[in-house]
C-alpha cells in the first residue's frame, strides 16, 4: 500500500481585513472625456515614477521616496503624489513577492516538463513494488512537439483574441489609467482628492496641469450624477459622517463601457474564537465542487443530521459571471446554516497553484479544465468575508483523502431507498469529523478472526462518546385505543415449534398438563 501523507491540523480561518464596495457611475460623454484624460495624465506619471523605482531596485531608501514625491508634486499635487508613490511602492513589493513565487513555481513544472519530455511515448504501467504510477511520456509525438515548444515562448495574437491593434491600445491604455485616492482619517468625508459626500455627489481634485477642467472651486471637477452603494451602503455612510478614511477607486471597464466607483476601508480585527470552541457545538461539512457546493450538518459527536443539502453554481462563464455564481451559492448556505442555527462551517483548504497538478495529470482535461477555471482564491475571500458578516466561524482542514474516504466509510451506511448519498455528500461528512477532531471512519476495526466478541472485547469507536455503544432504548408501541406502558408487549411471546428451542421449565409444564389430562 502507498504511504499516506500527513495531514495537516485544522484552523481558524482568520476574518477579512477590510472591504470594498463598487458601484456604478453614471457619466456624460464630457465627463468620461474629462475622466479618461486625467487617468491616462496620472497613469502616464505614475509609470514613470514606476520606473524609477524598479531602477532603484533594493537599495532604494526613504530619501529616494521623498525624492520622488516631489518630483510628482510640482505636475500633480501633494495627495497625488503621495498616491502615486505609495501605490508604486506596493506595487514594486508585489511584483517581487509574485516573481519569487513564479519561478519557483515555474521551475517545478519546467522540471515536470523536462522528466516527461524525457521518457519514451506512451503510458508505463505501475511498479509493482511500490503500487505509484510513475512519471509517463506523453501519449503522441505532437504533444511532445507541443510541450518543448511550450518550454520556449508563448505568444498571443491579436486575431484569436477577436481585437484590432487600435482596440488593444485602448484597453492598453485604460488597464493603466491611475485614478487611486487613498482615505485620510480627519478630513471632510474621509478623503480630499476624490471625495464623494453622503449624498453621494462625487468631485476630483485635478492635477495642477489639468487644472483648466475644472468646473468648481479649487481646482475640483464634480460629477453631475450622484452615486450610491447599495451594499454596505449604512456602513460606508457612517464612516463618511465620522470623517474617518475611505479609499476611492474610479476605473472604466473597455468590455462593457461602463465606469465604476469603489470604496474600500480598513475593518476592525475580529475576535475568532478557539477551535475547541468553534467545533464545540454543531457543525456543517461543506465539499466544494466544480459546479456545486455538498453540505451535511453534523451534531457533537460527528454524525449526520438530517439530509444532505447542495447548492449549485455555474463556472463556464467569464470570471465576473464565477464570481456572482459562488457569491450567490455561498449565500444561500450561509443562509441554510443560520436556520439550522449553526455557527460553524467547516470547508477544505484548497490550492490549485502548483504547476505539477498540470503534468501529473495532463491527460486528464476535465481535471485541467477544473483546475484553470476553480477560483479558489476568490472562493475563499468570498466564504470568509460573507460568513464575517453572518456571524459565522470558518474552519479550514486537510483536502487530502476527503472524497476517498467518504465514499468508502460513509457513502453507502448513509444512503436510503430514497436517496443516494453521493460521493460529494459523504466527502462532507469527512470534512466535518476531520474539523471536529474525529477519524474519517465511524468504527476501528473489527476482531480478526470473525465480527463477533469471542476473541477479544470490541475495540473503542473512532469517537470518545460511548453512548452509542449500549443497548437501544424500547421501541414505542404502535398506537392503539387502549394506553399502554411504552416498550412493553400487547401479548406473551409464543411458544417454540421445535423441542430443541424449548427451555427446561417448558417441558415440566407440558408434562404436567399431559398427566391432568388436558389438551
């Protein structure tokens, strides 16, 4: 047998730092003409002042960051500035961090890559002495072709992306497009560049090169069209009431010709209470899926209350079209579990971001389809940041094992004439125990020589609960006219037909009935 890899502990699932909230703007061909100059002016600086940073490279230090704020602020402003190098400054972190993280990833699919590459065509059949499938060749010589092209180049054209060279420079220009106000606690409405009162009436502070577009004092361009945000819309206005610091975001979508506002700010920490505690009461498992969510609610001692639920999603569409599927279905369970009164769910750790999963199994294309479109990352801070706002608890495991498990322990003691517990749905239940601390298997095994307990005493159950283990409560009597004591019997237990079955104090009783001449 293979060896079984070590399961890693379950945890807390921390709550979200801060949320974002969008809405949609409303504007006139003048003031998208007007939005879109002042973008395209601020991204064109903020690239520049990119590039002096990627040039400074690890030595740059804070004198180099005030040197480059003012040279932003003389074509800018001050809060511009600021903006601009904060952002390119994060920026410059990120794209180090994700560089680091590429080419190691990178590296271990070139070398996956590499061992396939080398071994001949066709599939190997198992080493019998360790039972693992070992690396295989690909199947044909064009995927070979294919795969040592790959490890070249990959290039993009323009005609399978369905856009002209002029349509590309567009959407060029307007990814880069720099319309960022970070939020300063204390000023009026929480920012002074692009402020939005709680009314809603949003205006800009120009740079000082742009300052002739301005129709309102101090060098400000106010929109003619208030906006509003419909969710979290009360939280937003509070902290604009309370002059406390609100972010804004003002971006153009090329594909569907809108623009949109997006407020984000900082949240309190929240208070995650223990594991001990969270899995303390009752407990829903959830196995997430390609097109749905499996949830099974499970009592204190890891087993299966009522029904099975599903809540189904669709991923065939665009990201924007994943991500109002997932948000939609994780509703719809937080909901089910606020019914229930359930505050914990438990949920697996996914990660799809090893670049080995795509070698190891390169055959198999419904696999690689799940594994290039499964917003896992997005699914996460979906879950966690609704079930913040719900008031409940996440919990995440180990994914290993889950659906092998389920469908060995607990799939068929689970299913009805009625209802066929899926693979999925038993998952679920593994992933519950595993949060409650419980094994995967309802019972350890049974004495070697036969299932009885002439050899040995019945080993403990996989729970530290021994309730179950003793003799079942007197079924009720099926009800009657007359009121009977419940677990008794309307009559006497019959006689026995053979002699063999009959006890001793039976045959003294016929003997004496024989004797009186009775029938």
């Amino acid at each position: 047998m293979s060896v079984l890899r070590s399961l890693a502990p379950p945890f807390v699932a921390a709550g979200p730092s801060g949320v974002a909230v969008r809405t949609r703007l409303r504007l006139s061909a003048g003031e998208q003409q007007v939005m879109r100059e002042v973008g395209v002016f601020l991204g064109t600086l903020a690239a520049r002042d990119l590039a002096a940073r990627c040039a400074g490279g690890t030595g740059h230090s804070s004198q180099d960051w005030a040197r480059r704020k003012r040279e932003l602020t003389g074509e800018s402003s001050a809060r511009w500035a600021g903006a601009i190098t904060k952002a390119t400054n994060a920026q410059w972190a990120l794209a180090r961090r994700a560089q680091t993280a590429h080419l190691a990833d990178l590296a271990a699919g070139i070398a996956a890559i590499d061992t396939r590459l080398g071994l001949p065509l066709g599939r190997p059949t198992r080493a019998p002495e360790t039972r693992k499938r070992p690396p295989a060749g690909y199947a044909s010589r064009q995927e070979w072709f294919r795969k040592a092209r790959r490890l070249v180049t990959a290039r993009h054209h323009l005609d399978q992306a369905g856009l002209t060279l002029d349509q590309w420079r567009q959407r060029w220009a307007d990814a880069r497009m720099f319309l960022t106000a970070d939020g300063e606690s204390g000023k009026r409405f929480g920012n002074e560049t692009i402020r939005v009162t709680p009314d809603g009436q949003v205006s800009i502070r120009l740079p000082a090169r742009l300052a002739h577009l301005a129709n309102a004092p101090r060098s400000r361009y106010v929109l003619a069209i208030p906006a509003a945000f419909a969710h979290r819309g009360a939280d937003w206005r509070d902290r604009v009431n309370a002059n406390l610091a609100v972010a804004y975001t003002i971006r153009h979508d090329p594909g569907r010709d809108r623009w949109y506002l997006t407020a984000a700010w900082q949240l309190a920490p929240t208070v995650q209470p223990s594991l001990a505690a969270a899995v303390a009461g009752t407990v829903i498992g959830v196995d997430t899926n390609d097109d749905h969510y499996a949830a099974w609610r499970l009592d204190t001692h890891g087993n299966p209350v009522g029904a099975p639920r599903r809540f189904g999603y669709d991923l065939s569409e665009n990201a924007d079209h994943r991500d109002g599927q997932i948000r939609h279905a994780t509703t719809r369970l937080l909901h089910w579990a606020r019914q229930q009164g359930v505050t914990t769910i438990a949920i697996e750790n996914l990660d799809f971001t090893d670049s080995r999963g795509r070698e190891r199994f390169g055959r198999n294309k419904r696999f690689r389809r799940l594994v290039s479109r499964f917003p896992a990352a997005r699914l996460r801070a979906r879950l966690i940041a609704q079930a913040d706002l719900a008031g409940v608890t996440i919990v995440a495991v180990d994914p290993a094992y889950t659906s092998k498990w389920g469908a060995e322990h607990w799939q068929r003691p689970t299913s009805t004439p009625h209802h066929k517990t899926s693979r999925h749905e038993a998952a679920s239940l593994v992933i519950g125990r595993r949060a409650q601390g419980h094994a995967a298997r309802r019972r350890t095994g049974t004495p070697a020589p036969h299932r009885s307990d002439g050899v040995r005493p019945r080993p403990a159950p996989a729970t530290a609960h021994l309730e179950r283990e003793g003799p079942r409560p007197a079924r009720p009597a099926a009800p009657t006219r007359s009121v009977q004591p419940p677990g008794q019997r309307k009559r006497a237990t019959s006689l026995s037909n053979t002699v063999r079955d009959r006890p001793s104090t039976q045959d003294v009783l016929m003997g004496a009935l024989d004797r009186n001449g009775c029938p």
